[in-house]
C-alpha cells in the first residue's frame, strides 16, 4: 500500500473538491462503512448493502436529511424524553432515552451532532442537578444539530442548565463572574490565543444580570453593569447577546470550530491551518452553516482517503452502538426472530468506558482520542463484547453478573451473530470468518489477524451448534481488534 502524501504536502483547494468513485476506487462496503461510522454509529448489514446499491451520492444525503419520518418522531420523541426526566433522578432515565435516539430515532447525524454539541458546551448532571433542565439543553442541541452556528450559540448562552453549571446567578453588578465569559471565548467560540484576559473580565460584565431562576433565563436588569465594555476590540454597552455577536465575528471563530469538527469527522491527526482555510472560508461565508460545512467535508476526496480511514479512535458510545447495529436485527413485529432492545442495558457498560452521557467531567468535556483506550476501559469493552454476542447485555445488571458468557444456551435470534452461517450459508471457516468480517469490519484487517481467525474457526472441524458458537466467540475476537476501535 503506498503511503499517502504529508497533510502539509496536499493541496487545500483539491482535497475539499467532491470525491468521485472510480473503477480504481469504488464506492463499496469499506466506504460506506467509513461514511456510516463517522456520520452515524455505524450501520448493520443490510443498511451497508443498501447504501453500496442506492451508491454514495443518495447514501450521504440519507444520512444528511435523515429518514423521511425522522423530522415527524422529533416531537415525539421530545414527549418520551419529557416524561422520562420528570421519573428521573440522576440521569438514568435520560441517557436511556437519548440512546433510544440515537438508535431508532431515524436520523443517526442529527443524534451525532447533538453529542458533538453536548460536548462542546459540556455541561453536567453531577452538577445541574435537575433531569429536567438537562432534558432541555439536549433538545436544544437537537433543534439545532445541523443548523447554523450563531443561534445555537446565543440560545446556549441563555440556556438554564448552562447557567446552573458555570454559576452565572453570581454574576452581578460589581462583582462579576467570569466563568461563562471565559467558558465562551476559551471553549465555545475563539479557542486559547485569540482572546486577552481583559476580554473576559470585560465580557463578564456584559453577562451581569445574566441569570436564571431555576427553569430558564432570567434577566436581572438591577444586577446588569450598562457602562460602557471594551471586548475584542470593540467598545459600547454591551449586553451578553452583543458580547456574542462580537465573538462570531472573529475570524477565529470559524478556526476554532473547523478545526474540531475536522477532528470530529475526519482525523484526529492534528491538520495544517492551510488545508482548513477553504473550509473556514466557506464556513464564514455561509454564516456558520454547520450542514453545508458537514455535507463539505464528508463528501470530499479528502474524507475517502487513507488521511481520514479509520484515523478516529470510537467513543465509547460509537464502540457500543457500532457493535450493536452490526449484531442486532431491528425490532420488526412481523419478525418472529426479532425482538426489541432494552436501551438501559447499554448506560453501566458506557459508563465503564469512560462516557456517561449527561455527565462529562468537567467543562471542557470528555478529551477523546487515545484517552479512551486504558486497561480499564479496554477490559470494559472486551467484556462488553462478549457480552454482546453471547446475548446477556440485554439482561437487567444483576441477571448479567449472574449469568455465564461461555453459557453453551444461545442468545436470542435477533441478538445473535451467528445468524450468518444461516444467512450468507457460511460453513467453511474461511466463508464464516469472511461474513464475520464483512458485518464487524468492513474494510478488513491485518492480514495475520484474518488467518488466526479462519485457523480458530476450523480448530476441529466444528459443525452444527459448534459451529455456531465457535462464530460468536470468532464475533467476539473481531470486536476486540484494533481496527474495531477505530471509526
């Protein structure tokens, strides 16, 4: 395989251009896996199937507008969560819910960059204290996924949890607090370097008043500071929506928030300001249209490149929710072998991992990329996935610690991912191991990893019920890879 040229090396204009298969490239599984991974959670057999058929333009705009009922389920959707955080107490029911969206809610992108959001303006349950305030920020982070960036912000900036979390009820005339003034420019809009502490100690004034009484924005016009603020340059009696203003229109604005959906989307490996500068360029111009710069960058050669393939380290929710897309047969009441999916199940196995939704760990939120992987969060997910596919994840916690993995009981049909003897009619090793593949790791993996699995499937020639567990325990064996871990 050739190695592919420095970041520094491609040219910025060319790599953003559209990509177009080729006879030498294809739009395949490997691809359209990747667009799934980095787009949604993952996707199961037979939605990579559809894709390759349906071809990469028509798959990317599925995945950019969602099905055609997934904008009706919203509010619906929005009723469940309602009701689920009027039950709650820390979260719990909350992050069933949120994982209910993320898996049947119909539009994977818009749940992705609803978690994008919910950790760019990290803000936590362990401190907000109250299901419902929390409820409401993430459907705030829902309504404008893939909106335009200014809005959110403003409606961020008003919004009660976060107000709640960064103490802003102590903001006052005479005394102010800068931590969203700071949280603003540092974390939410201009990034470190683009901002002097005058700037925030100024911006804090502005945000005098700027309170909330428990259910959403208050203002508090006799705790409001109305002289005159000197922030970024530009002087007046600002208020907090007119310190905002001012932040989005700085050009590092655009840098900033480029640059960490470039990580989000296409790599982790730090990029040259130079390749992003058509990006932010454009990102400007369309006034902070967050679709258009997404629909941007997963359309381009750039993203269908070996820069971009499998140059992400998963969450732990994209390791979950990729494993269980790529075993679990979706509820279908007409299916007798289906069955239907106790989300709850999931939250203690995310939270061994690192990630529990609705509580990252401090503002700046969870860091990503290599500190996901340690051997505590490692074991987490080997465990996770032997779990997966001997069926027992789906059990309540205390059925799960009970109950053997090596049990020789099947799991359910739906949960099962030995359906694929029976499916792709697999009984040679090298057939299974291949259908095992092409359902967990699209795109292949190391060479010697594939021939210790076919040598692990053939290991006494199994049939029948053998066979079969000898596919799961081979599933289980994929889903610990390294290549697994990446998206």
């Amino acid at each position: 395989m050739a190695v592919p040229p420095p970041l520094d090396k491609l040219d910025p204009t060319e790599v953003w251009k559209p990509w177009k298969p080729s006879a030498a490239e294809p739009w395949d599984r490997k691809w359209a896996a990747h667009l799934y991974r980095r787009a949604a959670f993952g996707a199961s057999s037979a939605e990579l199937s559809l894709a390759v058929k349906n071809g990469y333009t028509e798959t990317l705009d599925l995945l950019l507008k969602g099905q055609p009922k997934a904008a009706e389920m919203v509010s619906t959707l929005n009723d469940v969560g309602r009701v689920a955080a009027t039950r709650d107490a820390d979260g719990t029911q909350l992050r069933g819910w949120w994982l209910y969206c993320m898996l049947q809610g119909g539009h994977p992108l818009r749940e992705k960059m609803s978690l994008f959001w919910h950790n760019h303006f990290a803000t936590s349950i362990v401190k907000v204290r109250d299901p419902d305030l929390m409820f409401r920020q993430n459907v705030l982070f829902r309504e404008h996924a893939l909106g335009t960036f200014g809005p959110l912000l403003q409606a961020a900036t008003r919004d009660g949890a976060m107000l709640l979390w960064l103490d802003s009820n102590s903001n006052v005339k005479g005394k102010a607090n800068e931590n969203y003034a700071r949280e603003l420019m540092e974390l939410f809009s201009l990034g470190v370097g683009n901002y002097a502490e005058k700037d925030v100690r100024e911006a804090a004034r502005a945000f005098t008043g700027w309170h909330t009484d428990g259910i959403g924005f208050r203002f508090n016009e006799a705790q409001h500071d109305d002289g005159d603020k000197t922030v970024l340059g530009k002087t007046g009696a600002w208020k907090g929506d007119d310190v905002v203003k001012i932040a989005l229109e700085q050009p590092a604005c655009a840098r900033f928030l480029v640059r960490k959906l470039y990580s989000f989307f296409v790599s982790e490996i730090d990029p040259p300001a130079a390749l992003l500068e058509p990006l932010c360029a454009s990102f400007r111009k369309s006034e902070y249209d967050v679709a258009s710069l997404v629909k941007t960058m997963l359309a381009s050669r750039h993203f269908y490149s070996d820069h971009a393939f499998r140059t992400r380290i998963k969450s732990p929710v994209e390791f979950a929710l990729g494993a269980v897309l790529a075993t679990y047969r979706r509820y279908d009441e007409s299916d007798p072998h289906s069955r239907p999916l106790a989300h709850q199940s999931l939250i203690r196995w995310l939270t061994g991992m690192g990630q529990t939704l609705f509580a990252p760990p401090n503002v700046k939120g969870w860091p990503g990329g290599r500190t996901w992987l340690n051997t505590a969060t490692v074991l987490e997910r080997n465990n996770f996935a032997a779990a997966l596919v001997s069926g027992v994840v789906w059990l309540p916690p205390a059925e799960q610690q009970a109950f053997v993995v090596s049990s020789d009981l099947p799991p359910p049909k739906a949960l099962d991912p030995a359906r694929v003897l029976e499916e792709q009619k697999a009984t040679k090793p090298e057939d299974v191991v291949s259908a095992l593949l092409d359902q967990y790791a699209p795109g292949g993996v190391r060479v010697e990893a594939r021939e210790k699995l076919v040598a692990f499937v053939a290991d006494e020639r199994p049939t029948g019920l053998l066979l079969a567990r000898r596919a799961r325990e081979a599933a289980h064996a994929i889903l610990t890879m390294p290549e697994c871990q990446l998206a």
